[in-house]
C-alpha cells in the first residue's frame, strides 16, 4: 500500500510524465500468460489475467497514444534506430487456450498485434498441464485430507488443512506423475485425484482451464494476424546445446506446419535462460529471445535478452502505469546500477512465471 501511495504522488506531482520523456525512445515489451475463464486468476494471478483486466490494459495503450508493433517489426526499427517513440510490444507466453478465446478477440477489437510463443507438448497430447492441474486441484478443493494410496509410491492419508500442507501433497503427487508416468496415466491420475477431492474433473477439462490451444485455433489466430512463435516443446531449456537444439527442433517441427512458415524467435521458458545458450540458439536460426527481466530495450539491447514486464491479475493499474510511463523502469535502473557498483554482480537469468508446463 506505500509503495502505491508512493505511485499515485509521483503520478499526481508530474514525474510520470517526466520519466516519460526519459524513456520514450525505448521499447516496451509486455509479458502476459493465461486468461481466465473461471478462477485461474485467484489460483495464480502471476500467471493468469482476467479477461476485463486485460482489456483495461489494452485501453490504457490506446487512450495513451502508446504505438503497439509487432515484434518482427519493432526489432527491425530497433536495429535502425528508428522506433517510434512509446513503442510497445504484446507477447504471450505458453499458448493457453484462452488466448484464442478471450485475448485474441480484445486484441482484435484495439487492432493491435501480439506474438504468442506457444509450447507444443500439451497442445500435441491434446490434455491439461498436469503440473498446473495438480497444483489447482490441491488449491482448489474443500476436503481436509486425501487419500494418496495408489497415486503415488505412497500410502498415506495426507492432511490438506494449510497452505503448506497442499503444497507438500501437491509436490508429493506432481513428483511422481512426472518421473514414473506416462501421458495416459498423468490423466488417470489427476482424474482418480480430482474424484477423491471432491472436484469435477470433466468440467475443468471441457473448459480447457488449464489446457493448451489445438492445431486449428492456432491456425485460426494466424488467420486472424497473430504472431506464433516458439517456446519449446517441453517448456524447457536445458545448459546442454544438444538439448538444446532438441527443444527447438521439437517445437518447430510441430508448429511450423501449423503456421506455414519459418519461426525464428523465441521465449525462454519460466523465464530461465543463461548467455551461454546464446550462441547455440543463433546457430539454429533463432533471431530474437525474450526474458522475464524488467526494463527498456534499445539498439544494443542483445537481442537473445531482450527484456519484458511480466504483467498479471497481481499488478494494479497504477503499477501498470507507472511501469508502462518509464518511472519503474527508471528506480530499476537506478537501483541496478548501484548494486553493480558496490557488488559487481550481474544475474545469469531471471525466472518469470516459474512454472514448468510440461513433464521432462
């Protein structure tokens, strides 16, 4: 609350403004993940963003006079130094279902572009993200306590009544599916695990909460002038260039069928990357990389670095603004540059919405 008191004085004073003037002449690249159909945004509101919400967003762009580009063409004006002044780029992480049927219609209606990275695991099996479910099911239910004998190598009756406890079931349960499972009987367990918690597993996964676009919403957001782009096969980046190139080729020999064209851009899945994966993704053809680290991007930004605002239902609208009119962006770069200075320090990557879709 006193850091938005802080916000709304340094808007109310002009300073807004004036961080505006500092910083026009960057590009601003907005993150966004899931859109809510139901509760997601209580479940992980990091993650997922109520429809209504993003629409205010979309809004605020425009009233603004904020220039929304596609992400191909920014970073060509980037590379000239000829981007117009508060340009902003609209990426989508992950490819949720609710992409096609709540983003992409908002985003029609404003005429802004948006380039969505789609991992294509869950969208080749057709199922739920068992990591998310698992963790929604536990978050979701009433029951104060869950049978596990026959989910996992446990047997035992694991209390469900704080927070921590559901997450260490949760943990318990994801664990074992991931490691010892098969798709096919990830989907037989968390069915068995939604009946014991009381929940109705068919309605989730007819609503697609938590599920991955198909093929021909894909195909049908291209039609309709969406970006598609890559974000691996298995959400997943690992620090080996074999695997590496694995992922990539995975991802693009599902998708670019499916788009009809070469995809050459990227997202770091969870946020993680490291500069040493920058050589091995410029030697697959991969021009352009986002991050989940905050701030401007500029002609010597490295372009596997770019930089993003992780916008979700957890950020208000005056953190929204003062993100988007340069005056965060600003104490970041203030506050970095200190930190540098007194401890030399400069991360290898920084993880995002942290959540691993895919099993391994």
């Amino acid at each position: 609350m006193i850091k938005r008191i802080i916000l709304h004085a340094c808007k109310w004073t002009g300073i807004f403004h004036l961080s505006l003037l500092l910083t026009k002449r960057g590009l601003r690249i907005l993150c966004y993940h899931g859109f809510a159909g139901d509760d997601e945004a209580r479940f992980r509101p990091r993650l997922f963003i109520a429809p209504s919400t993003f629409e205010q967003r979309m809004k605020f762009l425009a009233a603004k006079g904020f220039r929304v580009l596609p992400l191909s063409k920014a970073l060509e004006l980037l590379d000239k130094k000829k981007l117009p002044v508060k340009s902003v780029v609209v990426t989508i992480d992950d490819g949720f279902a609710g992409v096609y049927k709540r983003a992409l219609p908002i985003l029609t209606r404003f005429g802004f572009p948006a380039t969505t990275y789609v991992t294509t695991y869950n969208v080749l099996k057709g199922t739920p993200v068992f990591r998310l479910l698992i963790q929604y099911l536990f978050w979701k239910t009433k029951s104060e306590d869950v049978e596990v004998d026959g989910l996992n190598n446990t047997r035992a009756t694991l209390p469900l009544r704080t927070e921590s406890e559901r997450d260490y079931a949760s943990d318990l349960v994801m664990e074992y599916g991931e490691s010892q499972l098969e798709e096919p009987a990830r989907v037989s367990l968390a069915r068995q695990l939604a009946a014991r918690l009381g929940l109705d597993y068919e309605s989730i996964v007819q609503r697609r909460l938590l599920g991955l676009m198909t093929p021909d919403e894909i195909r049908s957001a291209v039609a309709s002038g969406m970006d598609i782009q890559l974000h691996t096969h298995r959400h997943r980046l690992p620090m080996s260039s074999e695997l590496v190139a694995r992922e990539i080729k995975d991802n693009r020999d599902f998708l670019e069928p499916v788009v009809g064209r070469r995809l050459h851009h990227l997202c770091y899945p969870s946020g993680i990357w490291a500069r040493e994966q920058w050589p091995w993704l410029a030697s697959l053809g991969i021009e352009s990389a986002t991050t989940c680290v905050p701030g401007l991007n500029d002609a010597y930004t490295p372009r596997h670095g770019l930089r993003r605002f992780l916008d979700g239902e957890n950020v208000r609208p005056i953190e929204f603004e003062a993100e988007l009119y340069g005056f965060t962006i600003l104490m970041r770069e203030a506050r970095n540059w200190l930190r540098r200075l007194f401890r030399n320090e400069e991360p290898r990557g920084v993880s995002g919405a942290a959540t691993r879709l895919a099993p391994d």
